[in-house]
C-alpha cells in the first residue's frame, strides 16, 4: 500500500519542491501508528524466538539485554522506521514541501517482500542443499529490491516556471 500512495504521489507532483497532493497529508495518521506497532511486533518476534530457540527453560533475558541484542541485529531496519517516521511523514516539519520526496521513499517500500524472498530462499538453502545446477541466484531478487529505485529515477519532473528575479531563466 505504501508503495501504491508513493507512486501516486510521486507521479501527479510536476514540481518536486512545491507541488502538494492530498495523500501525502492523509497517509502519514495511517502510516505513523503502523510503522511504530511494526518496530515493536519485530521486537516481540525476536526476543520470542530467543527464547524457543534454545528451549530455554530459565527465566527469560532482561528487557534491557533483549532490545540491545535486537538493536544489534537490525538496527538498520529500526532506523528506517524511525526516520519515516520523525523525518518523512511530520507534515510540519516538511511545511507541505517535497511530496514528491516523500513519494520516492514511500515507493522504496515496494522492496520489502523481495527483501523478505531472499531471506527465505537463504534459509531453505542452508537447511537442505539442493545440487549446485538448481540454488536460486540473488540476482533476481536483487533486481527486483532495486526496481523502486527505477522508478523514482524514471525523470524528474522538470520546472517550466521562471524565476521572477531573473526572467528567462529556469530555477
């Protein structure tokens, strides 16, 4: 869905300062809560499978150990929801400038059940090898992480208005 309102967002602003579309003032009240339960389900995810993993009959890790083991292992993944959320979506802080922006990294999010398809295929190649003719190649899905990217850089939108202070001139 995310990548749906950035496509839409990113394609109809011909200005990519000024130009303003009504989704990306609406997406963020929906977006914001679902990137916060997101962080927080892949925390209960991980310190839950910590604890079936080694069928740990003791008690369970401190809070404190199992968010800091969790920091260490995706702390990528956390900042990305971080900075969608306290850089990209506050519709104050970007004072209705760069939708288009905003529409170029919600589309990155298309990249995410490719990403997730690597990760499997990882997994079911190192629980049971299959011949050497027959292992999924990471090309595939890593072109396909990259398409969104693709897409944002299909042409920028170009500015035909002039500068008042220098007429003739594109700014």
């Amino acid at each position: 869905m995310a990548s749906t309102a950035g496509y839409i967002i990113s394609s109809s602003c011909h200005h990519v300062m000024d130009d303003q579309h009504w989704l990306a003032r609406a997406y963020p009240p929906f977006a914001v809560p679902y990137f916060v339960y997101d962080v927080y389900a892949m925390f209960l995810c991980h310190r839950h499978r910590g604890r079936v993993k080694g069928h740990e009959a003791g008690p369970p890790p401190p809070l404190r150990a199992a968010a800091a083991a969790y920091l260490r292992k995706d702390l990528l993944m956390v900042l990305h929801h971080a900075a969608m959320v306290l850089v990209c979506f506050p519709v104050l802080w970007r004072q209705d400038k760069g939708d288009f922006f905003l529409g170029c990294l919600l589309m990155a999010e298309l990249s995410t059940p490719f990403v997730c398809l690597g990760k499997v295929l990882i997994l079911v190649t190192s629980t049971r090898p299959p011949p050497p003719s027959s292992r999924p190649s990471s090309t595939g899905s890593g072109c396909c992480a990259a398409a969104p990217g693709a897409c944002c850089a299909r042409g920028t939108p170009r500015d035909t208005r002039r500068h008042p202070e220098t007429p003739g001139e594109p700014w």
